[in-house]
C-alpha cells in the first residue's frame, strides 16, 4: 500500500499568529501500524510526507508545543496530495514570562469609573482609580480585565450591559469579583430569562458575604466561558458575585490532552484564551512567553 498522504499544519495562538520554537509532533494511524515522530520548526508551516491517505488515512496527532498546551485531535488525510491543517494552542499558565497590560490611561471609561468608585477593596484599602489598577497582581489584573470584557459585551433584554451596574469593587480574585449593585441589576437578570440571555444557575458553590443572603444566581448560556452572575442581599444592600466559567472549554474547545488537565484549577490566563479564540473577545492583555 502506498504512503501517498501528506499532511501540512499550521500551528497558530488564538491571535492567529504561527508559534515560535520547535515541536514534536506525534502520528498514531487508526487503521494501520503506522506511529511517526516528527520534529519542526513551528514559526513556519510543516509538512510532513509518507503517510496513508484514505481509506486508510485515519491518524490522531498530538502535539506539545513550548509555552502552550498539548492538543490531540484526529485528521483524516486525503487519499493523495497535501491535507491542510490548522490547529490553535491555548497558552500554557507555568510558562508565561509576563503579561503586557494596558495603561490605566487607556482604559475603557466605565472599567476607570469602576475602579475610581472602590477604594475600600479587601486587601487594597485606601487605593483607588490609577492606584488599585497598578496594585493589582497579574492574576488579579488579567481575572479583572476578563470579566470586564464579558460583561461589557453581555446584554440584557433592555438594551443595556450589564458592566455599567456594577457601582464599586469589594474583593477582588484572579477567577472573580465581588461587587456592590443596585437591586435593578438582579431583576434585569432576571427579566432576561426569557429572551434567552441567562438562565437559572446552581448557588452551591457561591457563598456569601457575611450578614447576607443568596438571591438567586444566573449564567448566560455560552458554551465555552460563560458569565455567572450570583446575587445576595442584605435588606436594601445587594452585592454581585461576578466569575466566568471555563466550563471544559480547554479541553473540549481546543482539544487539549485531558491528563495535563487533572486536577488543575483554572486560570485567568485559560479564560482569556477562550474569550479570544472561542468568543472573539479581546481583553486587550498580551502574554510574553
């Protein structure tokens, strides 16, 4: 049987730009006793040749770039000539160098109200506008920069976003925030049940603040990232606990190896991949790797 199949890949970051560094890529035929080891350059694309192509072209490929994660996904290659391949790599946390933020200058109006309105955040106390922004830790600022960017695209069944509610920041995570907002932000939640824009959520894993009370919790139905929003209340007092979840996005979205998943909490940085490559949502934060 001739080995008349090529395969041709393109290895991309969620920007669409080709990665740097040398790869190993690894060929496993389904049909045949066929295993390959390559190893390329991926700042250009790679060809490999003398492979089957169909009936018999069946491979699953795994590939574990430097700085990002591992993906294994099948190609079927065509029975002759060059089979084109693109395949996306989520960055890999441990391996981030640093992390290219924007100014505080060149934030979005409602994110430097936001942060100029909280000056009594947890663990931040008396730090406010351009002085919390450059407080802020690379998790606490890429987790921030996030959900800023989710909420601020996310509309509710009146026509608003729902960012401009959120009136000033009580604690701050690298995976969520707690906020004070008006009572209106919860019904408008609500209210946009019904056009399809949130739905109900599980609070199990939301706890409260002190003094108050769980008052329901939404998440929009995103397949891969979607935004929660849990509420609580304290007589006329309500605070928003606001976190975007992964939801086996890098696993199943990218198709990375679930063995390098076990057991690992996600990232903020796994949640801007997402945003990126799956929602088309820029959080306007660079990775150096």
């Amino acid at each position: 049987m001739d080995k008349d199949g090529q395969l041709r890949l393109k290895l991309l970051n969620v920007y669409g730009e080709l990665l740097g560094g040398s790869v190993d890529i690894i060929l496993h035929n389904q049909n045949l006793t066929d295993n390959q080891i390559a190893r390329a350059p991926a700042s250009k694309r790679i060809l490999i040749k003398d492979l089957y192509g169909a009936p018999q072209g069946l491979y699953r490929i795994e590939v574990d770039p430097p700085s990002y994660l591992p993906i294994s996904q099948f190609v079927n290659l065509k029975a002759s000539g060059i089979t084109n391949v693109e395949i996306t790599f989520p960055i890999e946390p441990k391996k981030v160098k640093s992390v290219t933020f924007p100014a505080y200058q060149g934030l979005a109006g409602d994110l430097t109200t936001l942060l100029e309105n909280s000056n009594e955040v947890l663990g931040f106390e008396g730090k406010g506008g351009d002085a919390l922004y450059d407080a802020l830790d690379d998790i606490r600022k890429a987790g921030l920069l996030n959900i800023f960017k989710k909420a601020a695209n996310t509309r509710l069944s009146n026509g608003q976003t729902v960012f401009p509610y959120i009136q000033s920041l009580i604690e701050l995570r690298g995976d969520r925030f707690f906020a004070a907002v008006p009572k209106v932000l919860r019904e408008e939640t609500k209210n946009s049940v019904a056009a399809g824009v949130f739905s109900p959520a599980s609070e199990l894993l939301h706890r409260p603040p002190e003094g108050f009370t769980k008052a329901e919790s939404f998440k929009t139905g995103d397949r891969y990232g979607n935004l929660q929003l849990s509420f609580f209340a304290r007589g006329d007092e309500w605070v928003v606990d606001v976190d975007i979840d992964d939801a086996a996005g890098l696993e199943h979205w990218f198709q990375v190896l679930r063995n390098t998943l076990t057991g690992r909490p996600t990232h903020p940085y796994d949640i801007h991949e997402i945003l990126v490559s799956y929602q088309h949502l820029d959080p306007d934060y660079r990775f150096v790797v």
